[in-house]
C-alpha cells in the first residue's frame, strides 16, 4: 500500500514537473520567437514603405520632364529681323520646357545669302541625326524640307513669306510633307496705305529684289496688284548675288520716288548699300519691320519677327513632345502689323513727317543704329 502511494506521488510530481517546463516552454521560447518575427515584419514594412516613397519621389521628380534633344537652326543670312525669329524661337521652345543647356541641345549656322551653303547645312543636319530643323527665311526651308524628305526628321521654318510658292504647303495651307511653321507676309496694303500718307505726291515706288527668292518674288506681284488702288506704278530691279546691289541701287533711286524694301535676305544683308544711294538722291526707303527702321528707313508697317520667331517655337513644342506631326499641323500667320518711325533717318534726308502720323508709332526712333 506504501509502495503504491509512493508511486502515485511521484507520477504526480513528475507530471507536475513536465507542466511546469511545458508552461516555461510557452512563455519563453514560442513568445520569444513570435516577438522576433514580428519585429524583422517591421523592419521589412518599414523598408518597403521607404522604398514605395522614394519611388513615388522620383515620379513625381521625372513627371512631365521633356526628353533630351537636339534641334538644328539653319538661318539663312544674318540680319536683324532673323536674328530675332531665332531668338523669339529659342523662347518658344523655352517657355514649353525645352531650355537650351538643359533638356535642349542647339545647333547653328548661317548660310551667309548663299543657297548652296543653306543646303549644305541641312544635309550635315541631317548626318548628325537631330530630332528637328528650324529653318529661318525662304531658302533655308526649301533646303532644310528637300534634305529631309527621306528622313524621319520633321522640318519648321519661319519667316516665309510665301509658303504655297515656296512648295511647302498647298493652297489651303496644309502640308506638302512632314514640315510646317510661320509666315511673314507682309502686309502690303497697310504698307501703300502709310506710304501715300507719308508721301501725297509720290508716284512710283521702287523695289530691288532677288530673283531667286521665291518668297520676294511674290510679294513683288502682291505690290502690282494693289499698287494702283493707292495711285501708285511699281518699279522693280531684280538682283542675282549681293555683288549686285550697288549698281541696282544707284540706278533705281533714279526712277522713282521712294523705295519699299522688303524682306528679301539678299537685299537686306546689304540694306546699307541702298540706304546709301538713296540717301545720296534724298529719297526715303521703307522698311518691312523694325530692325529695318531702326538702321536707317524712315518707316515700317512691319509684324513683330520676335512674336513670330516665339510662336514658331511654340509649334516646335507641340511635335516635340508628339502631340502633333508636322504635316498634321497647317502654316500660321501673323497678321497684326505695327507703325515704326525713325525721326532721323526722316531728317537726313530732309523729310518733314506728319506729327499725327508719328505719335501713333507702336515704336518712335530717334537715332539711326547700325550693327
């Protein structure tokens, strides 16, 4: 009987021993464990939500950021009023995000008036690989369109005066192929209007223009058609090269009373030459836009070539950034022309002009500027 209880007390510790180490057992190495778990769980969310918005950082960084590219500016002779479509461009361009030394690489050259060399601009263009050509005046977009005809690379020009005879845009100013962009033509019934008011008595006006510009020679035969409703004859001398401007020049200002000088690049890189000869018989010479008249015509009803350079820029963007292709996007023009006086260029020569007339100048100059 002492035998059997004994063994019924120790079975009874025994039990009680294995409970008590199986109770250790769970408060110990089972909570342990779960307590480590949960901690690399922790970590691991806390990694992943740092990760999740670092990521999210840099989405928001890149969002909207333009893509890296390299636009070719063939111009094609240097003067003033070209010299600000490509500026005005350049802020186009800069005012939808694409900014030079940034996100935009610039290529430039100058053809210098020679055709020959404006199409051997756009075809380096066109080796070099870049995402566009501006093309700046009449030939430099006729080179620029004709390199790229079998290329990928989208064409915009400015400064075109006539896009249809250009053979750059058909009739309801769509496009012939993957180019588009900005005209200047120029406002010729507001520039015979300014005239006639300027000069009551003046019969013929004088216009030495390139041959070879098409952009020239269609002004020219919008000048013939309006010409006579202002009571005026139109007399013009064509040009071949710049080698060709003093002699025109020195015998135009012999016919005429006055001389309307247009956008014609040939004749505006050696604008000076006939100023001279002008100056010399004491006729006036209008100019087609402000650069003109501030180096030495006595006036313009003229665009504003920085606007037009800046809208142009504005359509660079859109086909940047794919929104449009080229040959989606008709030509624009700007049609708001603007009175600019130059006082002195007036008094050189002798001419006394209507104070009416000048103080409703968008700009009023007083000095003569040649750069």
């Amino acid at each position: 009987m002492k035998k059997k209880m004994l063994a019924t007390i120790l079975t009874l510790g025994m039990v009680a021993t294995m409970l008590a180490g199986c109770a250790g057992a769970k408060e110990t190495t089972p909570a342990g464990t779960d307590t480590t778990a949960v901690e690399e769980q922790a970590e691991t969310t806390e990694m992943d939500a740092e990760t999740a918005e670092d990521t999210k950082e840099e989405i928001e960084t890149t969002e909207g950021k333009k893509e890296n590219v390299t636009i070719g500016i063939s111009q094609f002779a240097e003067h003033g009023s070209l010299d600000n479509c490509k500026e005005g461009f350049l802020q186009g361009l800069a005012d939808a995000g694409y900014v030079e030394g940034d996100n935009l690489t610039v290529l430039f050259d100058n053809a210098q008036a020679d055709t020959g060399t404006a199409s051997t601009i756009a075809d380096n263009f066109v080796s070099q690989k870049v995402n566009m050509i501006c093309a700046i005046a009449t030939p430099s977009a006729m080179s620029a369109y004709n390199s790229t005809m079998n290329t990928e690379i989208p064409v915009v020009y400015t400064a075109i005066s006539d896009p249809v005879g250009a053979g750059l845009a058909n009739e309801d100013k769509t496009s012939v192929g993957n180019v588009t962009g900005t005209s200047d033509a120029l406002p010729v019934t507001n520039q015979l209007e300014m005239i006639r008011n300027m000069m009551p008595e003046a019969k013929k006006i004088g216009i030495l223009y390139t041959t070879s510009e098409a952009n020239s020679v269609s002004t020219i035969a919008e000048y013939k058609k309006y010409a006579a409703d202002y009571g005026f004859e139109i007399v013009e001398s064509g040009i071949n090269t710049i080698a060709d401007v003093p002699i025109a020049a020195a015998d135009i200002v012999e016919k005429v009373d006055c001389i309307s000088n247009l956008t014609d690049n040939t004749v505006v890189s050696a604008l000076q030459t006939l100023l001279e000869a002008a100056n010399k018989k004491g006729i006036p010479v209008f100019g087609s836009e402000v650069e003109q008249v501030k180096n030495g015509c006595v006036a313009s009803m003229g665009i504003d070539y920085f606007e037009l350079g800046k809208q142009t820029g504005a359509m660079a963007a859109k086909i940047l950034d794919k929104e449009a292709n080229a040959q989606d996007i008709p030509f624009e023009i700007i049609t708001e022309a603007s009175l600019y006086v130059n006082t002195a260029a007036a008094e050189k020569i002798g001419m006394t002009l209507d104070e009416s007339l000048v103080s409703g100048a968008k700009e009023k100059f007083e000095e003569i500027v040649v750069e």
